[in-house]
C-alpha cells in the first residue's frame, strides 16, 4: 500500500488534519486514477457495511445465547487509581 493509499483511507474516515485532507482533495481533482482509488474504497466500504449490516439482522444463535447467560465472570477487583502528586492541588469540595 502507498503512502498516498494510506492517506485515502485516513482521508475516507475522516482522520486527517484540514490541511492533509486539502492536500488529498487537491490531488484528487487534478489526478483521475486518485480518484478512481478512492471511489473503489468507498465502494468496499459500502460493501462491508452491507455486510456486516445483514449479520447483525442475523439471530444469535441459541447456544451462544445460552453459553452467555450462563456463563459465571470471575470477580474483578475495582482498578487502582493512579496516586495524585504530592504537590497536586486538592479537591474544594
């Protein structure tokens, strides 16, 4: 994958800066196969999401739902908080 394929992808998900996307829609106005190359993305994009859309339409099968609610989770301590500095500022209330 290139660097500029990278770029699609983060530009299609909307990851990049306002100035790296300027960059990605200035060459995708003057270069056709760029272009091209994002179309194809997108089109994959609609395509999993079509996808996944209709197994998630699918029922949960019965004994994964059983499995689940049967299922005994083991007793977790509460996290830790971290400690404050010894010179951090204190709650007021």
């Amino acid at each position: 994958m290139s660097d500029f394929s990278e770029q699609l992808s983060a530009y299609l998900d909307g990851e990049l800066s306002a100035e790296d996307a300027a960059m990605v829609e200035a060459r995708l106005a003057s270069d056709p196969a760029a272009q091209a190359e994002l179309d194809a993305l997108m089109a994959a994009e609609a395509e999993i999401a079509e996808e996944f859309d209709a197994m998630l339409a699918e029922p949960v099968p019965f004994k994964l739902a059983q499995t689940i609610k049967t299922f005994d989770m083991p007793a977790s301590e509460p996290a830790a908080s971290p400690a404050a500095p010894a010179n951090a500022p204190r709650p007021i209330w």
